[in-house]
C-alpha cells in the first residue's frame, strides 16, 4: 500500500509540474542566435484593415486578378526557404543596398517566413507601392538619403495612409502628435498633415536625416525611429562598449526587437515575392506623377467634386486622406490633388461659378 501510495503522490506531484509549467511564460534567452523562431507579432500587417481599404478602392477583387489560368501547384505561395538559399538572397541584396545592414541570421529568417505566411497581403501592398514607392524615393532621393528607407512605411503603416496606432501615431509614416508639430505637420479639425503621404514624407525624410546625423548608423537610425532616440540613446550609454544594433539587441524593447529583422524582411519579400510565388495583383490605377494639386477657391464637398469632375469618391479621398471633414473652406492652406486629367474640367467649372451657385444654394 505505501509503495502504491508513494506512486500516486509523485504522479500528483508530476501532474502538478506540467500544469505549472505549460502556465509559465516563456523566459527569453541572453543569445541572439538561439531565438530560431521568433515570430512577428500578427499586428505587423493589418489583415482586416488592408482587406477593407482594398476593396473599398477597387471593389471587387476578381475583376482585377490576371485573366491567365495558373496551375494550384504554381499558385501555392512558397512560405519556407532553406537557410543557405536565404542567406545567399539577402547577401546579394545587401550587395546592392546603400545602407549595408542586409544579414542573415536565424531571427531574420523567422521573420522572412512570417512576412511570407501573409502573401496575399504583400500582393496588395506590391500594388499600392506603384503609388507610393515613386513619391517616396523623389523625396528621399532629394534629401540624399538611401531609397531603401521607402520600405519603413510598409512596416509601420502597411501603406495605409490613415492608419491610426493605438498609442496615437497616425498616417503612413506614423508621427505622434508632438513629432509631427515639430516636422510642421499642422493638427486641426479639418485635416490631419499626418494622413498627407507627401507632407508627412517629406517630414519623414527631416526625421531621419536627423537621426542618422546624430546615431551615425542605419541600424540604430531604424531602432530610434522605432523607440525614439531618448530610449535609444539611454541604452547606448549604459552599454558603451556595445556600438551596433545586434551587440545592444537584447537590452532593447522587445518591439524594438523586432524593427531591423522586419525591415530586412520586408526588403527581402519585395524583391522576391516572385521566387515564392506571391499573386502580383495589378498596377494600381491611379499613379503619383499622374496627379496635380489644385487650390481651393470656393467651399466644396469632397462627395459632390467626385461627381461633378466624375471620379470615384474613394479615389478622391485616397488622393487627400488628410481632410476629417467632408466639406472643404477657402483658405491659402487648402489644395486638392486630383488626377491631372481632371484639373482642367476642375477649373473650367470653378471659372463657371459651379461651386459658388451650389453652395449659395446650400
């Protein structure tokens, strides 16, 4: 009986260890190299959001898919890739890059696989760059700062332009309020210069000239971004004798963790999105150099201009997600862009007294 008794007792024991440590929170290890798979957090890419915003621009989605049959076995999205074959990419890509902090290591890789797991979101985001990505390297290319750089507004906004975080950045670039007053982003119940994809890039650029200016170093240029460079510049000095962003990696926050592995991913992904068979989804319809701004004389519905010049109400608000509102005041600080095709039918009904009648009549 007591050896039974002694066999029950340890089973309980054993029952009890399992439950406790199947409870416990994983302890993070002290070396980089043995995070094998660490994961991106699953807010990275706004699944619900871009599904939204997707199909508000282009409505239904199967009328934009390639009319070209593929085979199931060609349309299956490849989401793992062999180290060598992985290392042998980035080691290339990093060969081209102007910034030169492109590596391999098993982080990297996990955050490759977990940027490749979300395909058909890289393939809208492929399209909505042919947009964005023509802006964005002017811009960066005139403040003489590396284009490569274009690829921090897919990590942080996932090209959405009025994206909001839950900590209060907003836009594509995602300023706090307070950053965004000192790059002159104006904040008022009208607009938000945030949701402006030129405005803010263009303080975005400011921004990051800034910080390289005072970190010297991409990496930790991207780390400040991120963390702000107070917590950046904090950590450095307890650590002095650690100088780049993977000898400091693990006295950093854990978000901030993850910044460089996304940034080297996402590079990854937009340049090989084909090797893993990600859908290219069309170009987009509307294109940067292809849009004019125009200044706003008369008070106008941003509803009623779509249907007077005859242009989707989505495009218009895609081309000026910086109004909160949908009726616009005169005022030297407000310009519409439209597409170039439709400015002079814009202004020939400006010169009509169109909007003045209307909004005599309102």
């Amino acid at each position: 009986m007591t050896t039974i008794r002694n066999i029950m007792f340890f089973m309980l024991i054993l029952k009890s260890l399992i439950i406790q440590s199947a409870s416990k929170p994983l302890v993070e290890q002290k070396s980089v190299m043995n995070y094998k798979n660490t994961p991106i957090q699953k807010l990275d890419l706004n699944h619900i959001y871009i599904e939204t915003l997707w199909e508000k621009i282009f409505g239904n989605k199967k009328k934009f898919l390639s009319g070209k049959k593929i085979s199931p076995k060609k349309n299956i999205i490849i989401t793992n890739i062999e180290a060598e074959e992985l290392r042998s990419r980035i080691n290339n890509l990093n060969h081209k890059s102007q910034i030169k902090i492109l590596k391999y290591n098993t982080i990297i890789h996990a955050s490759v696989e977990s940027y490749l797991r979300m395909g058909r979101y890289i393939g809208k985001i492929l399209s909505l760059s042919d947009y964005y990505f023509p802006m964005f390297e002017e811009k960066l290319e005139n403040y003489h700062i590396p284009k490569e750089l274009k690829y921090i507004a897919i990590i942080e906004s996932n090209l959405n332009s009025t994206i909001t975080s839950k900590a209060g950045a907003q836009g594509i670039w995602q300023f706090m309020p307070e950053t965004g007053r000192i790059y002159h982003l104006d904040i008022n119940h009208i607009y938000d210069e945030r949701n402006d994809p030129i405005k803010s890039t263009e303080a975005a650029c400011r921004y990051l000239k800034h910080l390289y200016n005072k970190m010297g170093n991409w990496e930790l240029v991207l780390a400040a971004y991120n963390a702000g460079p107070g917590t950046i510049e904090k950590i450095i000095q307890r650590h002095k004798e650690k100088k780049d962003f993977w000898s400091l990696w693990e006295f950093l926050p854990k978000e901030t963790k993850n910044y460089i592995p996304k940034f080297i991913a996402i590079n990854y992904v937009m340049n090989y999105y084909r090797e893993h068979n990600i859908p290219s989804y069309p170009h987009f319809h509307l294109k940067y150099k292809e849009t004019g701004l125009v200044s706003i004389k008369e008070k106008v519905s941003l509803r009623f201009l779509a249907y007077v010049l005859n242009i989707s109400y989505q495009d218009l608000k895609f081309l000026n997600p910086q109004y909160l509102v949908d009726v616009i005041p005169t005022g030297e600080k407000f310009f519409l862009r439209l597409p170039r095709i439709k400015i002079s039918l814009f202004k020939e009904r400006e010169r009509e007294g169109f909007f003045s009648k209307t909004n005599n009549k309102n």
